[in-house]
C-alpha cells in the first residue's frame, strides 16, 4: 500500500499563502495566530517559529539640541516643547552646545583698569586710571565702571520708594517719590540742588489735556535737547511729553503718544549728537521667550517708528529670579553708538551693554550693580555721568537719600590717538584646578564706526589663544589653570575704541545636584493617554562619583514629583502606570559627589507606548 505522503515536504506558509501574520489586540487575552496546513497522513518532524510582541502604536520625543533642552544657558525653560511634552523646567543645570549639565559655581576674573596692574602689557596703548579705561591715546572720557560719590540729600526730604531721577539742569535734579510699593498713583517729585544736595521744594504734575494715566508707572525718563521731559507709562503704554516752567516747579503734559498692547514701554532717551529718540519696551506677546526691543522715532511724531532692533529675551533678564517672562527692563541711555538697557529686580539691577553701528547692535556684556534695584537711568549731555536712586526700602536702608552717579561711557572730548593698533594683556590668573573652558562675559567699550576690539583668551598663561566674542565660551585641546586674556585695539588716524571692562568667566566646580522635567498639558478625567509603556534611548557622559537618573510616567503633580518611574541604563523599556487625571512627565535628575566633575546629558529619545503587549506567548493546537 502507498504511503499517504510520498516524499517531505517543508511548509512556510499559513493557510491562504501568507509567510507572516500579525494580530492586534485591544486588551488582555487571546487571538487566533491563523491555521497551517499539511497533507493528510504528514508527520511534523520540527517547527520553528519567530515571534515578536510589539506595541501597536508608538509616539516619539526627541531631545537632541540646546532648544529641546530649554535654551542656551542657566535661566528658566525658554522653549516651548512640542509633541507629548509641552512644557519644561530646570533647576540647578546648564544648557549649552547642544548639551545639559550640571551648572557651574563660575568664578569672574573681571578687570576695571582702575590701576595700571590691571594689565600686565600696555604696548603702545594709554590707560587712564582715573577715568577707568584703555584707548589708543588718552581721550575725555569716563568709563561706565567709573563709581562717583553719591550725592546726599538732605534729611528733611522723605524719602521711602524712590522712583526715576531726573537732572532737569546742571544745577537741578528733579526725584520722584511713591509712598507704598505701588506705582499706580503719580509720585511726588522733590526738586534737589545738583551740587549741595539741598532741598529746594517740589514739583507739580499737570495732566491736563492728557489722560491721567500718562502719570502712572513711570519706568524711565529723559531730557531731550529743548529741556523738555519724556516719560514712558510702562502699565499703560504711553510716551508722554512734558514741559518745564521757568521756575521748574510744574511738570505740564504737553502730549502723549500710546502704543498700545501688548507693547509695554521701559525705557526713553535721546542721543544728543544726532537728536536721534530711542523708545525700549518689552512684547509681552511673544511667548515663550518674551523678547524685548529697542526702536528709534520720530521725536515730532513717536509713532513713526524708523528702525527696530532686538535687545534679547527673558533668558537674557533673569538675575535673581525664577519667573519665565524674566526682569522688567526700566531704563535707557543711548550715547551712540553706546546703549545701555538697566534691568530691574528688586534684589538689584544689571546694566546691559550695547554698540549700535548702523543697523547692527552687538551686546557688550552686562554690569551689575551694587544695592537693590532702581528704576530709570538718566543723563546730561556732556555731564559724563548717569544717575539713578536705589527703589526699595527693604534693599537701599544702606543708601538712603541717596542719588547715585556713574560713568555714561560717553566721550567728552575726542582726541586724535597716538596710535592706530595695538594689543594689550591682562594679568594671568591660577585657578584652582585645571579647565578646558572659557567663556567671555564681557568685553564692553565705545567702539566708534570703523574702529574693534578684539579679544582672545588662554588657559596655559598665553602659549596658547583662541579668539573669543562676548557670550561664546571657548574649548581648549589641553586643560591648564593659567587663566588671561588680551584685547587687540584697532583704530584710525583720528578714532579709537576705548575698553571700559573685560571679565572672563571659567568653572572649576559645579551644583552638587539638578534636574529638569518636561511635561504634557493637563488631562482630565478620562482624558489621559492610554500609553502603558516606554522606551528611553540616552547619550550621556558620567564620570566617576556622577549618575543621571531618568524617569517617566503619569502624575498627578505639576511640577512632576511623583507617580513616576526609574529607567535605569540607556535602552530599558518598562511599563508604567498613568493616574485617571494630571500630566505625562519625563523627569532627568543630575547627581555628582565630586564638584569638580559634572555628568553631561547629550540626546535623550522616548518611545511611547500604547497597547504594548506584557509576557507574550503562544500555544499550538491540533
């Protein structure tokens, strides 16, 4: 008798042809893998079967450069996320290079060249010590470093919340006072002797023909080259005109200009070579970053706007604060090509430095200031000085009646230079251990047209430099803990630049610990994702006495502080669970025991999961 199967035979295939077979499943159970037929009478000697469980649906977020990780530098999440996660914090770390870490504890070797060893070479360069600054050949000038003796005032002045500080003339200065933290209602303004400090009364305000607002939250003032008084209404947005009397005693509203939101004003001033009005103010409509402006008017008509340039972000305004819009700008000084934009917090203000050249603005670097903070900044053609009064009680008791003077940065008489290049040095700093970065946090001057400063740093005691710009940070193939600099002046035959400052910043430890998070927007009841597990792909570097520690899942907290689950090494995937309401959170946390080493997170990828299949299996049936 035949056998019912006459020869082997190898069967690849399901029934209906098929080489391959996927089911999906909606939930827990079992589905049907297809049928496999053989000939009647077959015997099945071996089987092989390759099988895989995999997620049905898979959403990625990837974190590659400085923007995924928040924005370059130390300050607030600056960039809006997109995809799972729309929103981002960090605390404690640095964004840079398309890399985070931890921050460092940064030292400043800042030189003010109020002494000649300030430098250790002066070549065929001038440095006036008294004025505070390097040139190509001695000029009139004094540096914005330059600290003049306060002017006090006298005591039967009341004195509490000290607001904008006007010099009306070279022998008046007009000083506006508020009596809570509130600057809604118009301030009272005491009229000082410029010289002695004496009281000489007070100064009326007259809106009428304006609106009453006009004198509501007066962030900046200034003089324009006719003696009238320009204020700028920061709430309400408007640039206000006022004139003088004779005897100085009325402030009368002569007109006023709104700008309307979301445009608030911060700052007024007028460069007196060109009689060219600048106006600052900040959009508050540009989320997330909150950018902040300076625009050049029409003194006749100040809504004809001629040019705009933009003075940075909120990232840029974040001294001692943790807000994501950052500081209120509050005051101006344009003495071209010098600008200069005072940031306030309460705590203290900074001044930021600018070289505007045509259509061009460069930052310069930023200045901070001594006390807490002030509102406004205000000049006098060729006076050389600017003036301001620290605002709150609880951070100026120190200086109390006090008008405080520094150096405008403007020349007062512009000599031919002796030179028209030259390089100067500063003095070689040891750091404690050895750094492979430097970064230049200032190189600020007045840089007329067709006039640089060049500066480059090194980290061997000058055998080796690298050139450097205001903001960059450098890397060196060897480490060395000789820090210095040097600035190469380049000028004309009739004008030089003039070096102010220079601070280079290096790190030689960092925070102990850091962590920053991204989260989804809130989901309510019913609403929340059906991920149910996760694959995290990360690059990082971690030395010794360092960790990272990722996590992610479901919370119930918007800060994302629980619910969450570890990760573990680079490729885990693992399942989690999701609360029935609150926010999808990835969480990174930055560990060292060693501050001089810094775990340094690259890239991080998440793969996440929905119907993902947990302990799959299979089972044949005859």
């Amino acid at each position: 008798m035949a056998p019912l199967a006459s020869s082997a035979t190898t069967e690849t295939q399901f029934k209906g042809g098929a080489t391959s077979y996927t089911h999906t499943f909606n939930g827990q159970g079992t589905g049907s893998a297809g049928v496999i037929t053989f000939p009647f009478g077959a015997e099945v000697t071996s089987a092989q079967f390759n099988f895989l469980g995999e997620a049905s649906t898979t959403a990625w977020s990837n974190f590659t450069n400085d923007n995924d990780f928040g924005g370059v530098g130390t300050g607030q999440w600056s960039s809006k996320q997109t995809g799972s996660f729309q929103y981002g914090s960090r605390t404690n770390l640095e964004t840079a290079n398309n890399e985070i870490s931890l921050r460092g504890n940064p030292t400043n070797n800042v030189a003010n060249f109020r002494s000649s060893s300030d430098l250790s070479a002066t070549n065929s360069a001038t440095i006036n010590a008294t004025g505070q600054f390097v040139a190509l050949g001695d000029q009139g000038y004094t540096s914005v470093t330059k600290q003049f003796n306060d002017l006090s005032v006298s005591s039967s002045a009341s004195w509490n919340y000290r607001g904008i500080v006007v010099p009306v003339s070279e022998h008046e200065i007009h000083a506006t006072r508020y009596s809570s933290t509130s600057m809604y209602t118009a301030p009272s303004i005491q009229r000082f002797n410029a010289t002695t400090g004496a009281l000489l009364g007070t100064a009326s305000l007259s809106t009428s023909g304006c609106t009453s607002q006009v004198s509501s939250y007066w962030y900046d003032a200034a003089v324009d080259p006719n003696g009238n008084i320009w204020t700028v209404s920061y709430q309400y947005y408007y640039l206000t005109k006022w004139t003088l009397n004779a005897a100085k005693t009325q402030w009368q509203c002569s007109s006023y200009t709104s700008y309307g939101y979301p445009y608030y004003l911060t700052g007024v001033d007028f460069d007196h070579d060109t009689g060219k009005m600048f106006v600052s103010y900040y959009d508050s409509s540009t989320y997330p970053t909150y950018n902040r402006y300076l625009m050049e008017v029409n003194p006749s008509n100040p809504s004809s706007i001629n040019s705009t340039w933009s003075i940075g972000s909120a990232m840029d305004y974040n001294y001692k604060t943790t807000s994501s819009i950052g500081n209120q700008n509050s005051g101006l000084v344009v003495d071209l090509p010098r600008v200069i934009v005072n940031e306030y917090n309460v705590q203290g203000s900074r001044h930021h430095h600018f070289s505007l050249n045509g259509f061009s603005i460069t930052k310069m670097g930023v200045q901070e200031m001594p006390n807490g903070g002030h509102y406004g900044i205000t000049q006098i053609d060729d006076d050389g000085k600017i003036y301001y009064s620290c605002y709150h009680t609880s951070y100026c008791n120190t200086v109390a009646r006090k008008i405080h003077m520094w150096g405008d940065g403007g020349v007062t008489d512009s000599r031919t230079p002796t030179s028209t290049s030259t390089t100067v040095y500063g003095k070689t700093t040891t750091a404690t251990r050895s750094v492979d970065q430097i970064k230049l946090e200032s190189a600020i001057g007045y840089i007329p047209t067709g006039t640089s400063i060049d500066i480059d740093v090194s980290n061997d005691d000058g055998v080796t430099w690298q050139s450097i710009r205001v903001g960059s940070t450098k890397t060196f193939a060897n480490s060395g803990n000789k820090i210095t600099w040097r600035a190469t002046l380049n000028g004309t035959s009739t004008a030089t630049p003039i070096l102010d400052q220079v601070t280079i910043q290096y790190t030689t430890n960092y925070y102990s610990s850091g962590n920053f998070y991204v989260r989804s927007n809130y989901h309510s009841t019913g609403n929340f994702p059906s991920y149910v597990a996760a694959t995290v792909h990360y690059n990082a570097t971690i030395p010794a006495s360092t960790s990272i520690n990722v996590q992610l899942g479901g919370s119930t907290s918007s800060l994302c502080s629980s619910g969450l689950t570890s990760f573990g090494q680079s490729g885990s995937t693992k399942a989690f669970t999701t609360p029935s309401y609150g926010y999808l959170c990835l969480r990174v946390s930055f560990s060292t025991s060693n501050s001089a080493f810094t775990p340094v997170l690259e890239d991080i990828q998440v793969a996440l999961h929905s119907n993902a299949p947990e302990n799959p299996g299979f089972e044949i049936d005859e």
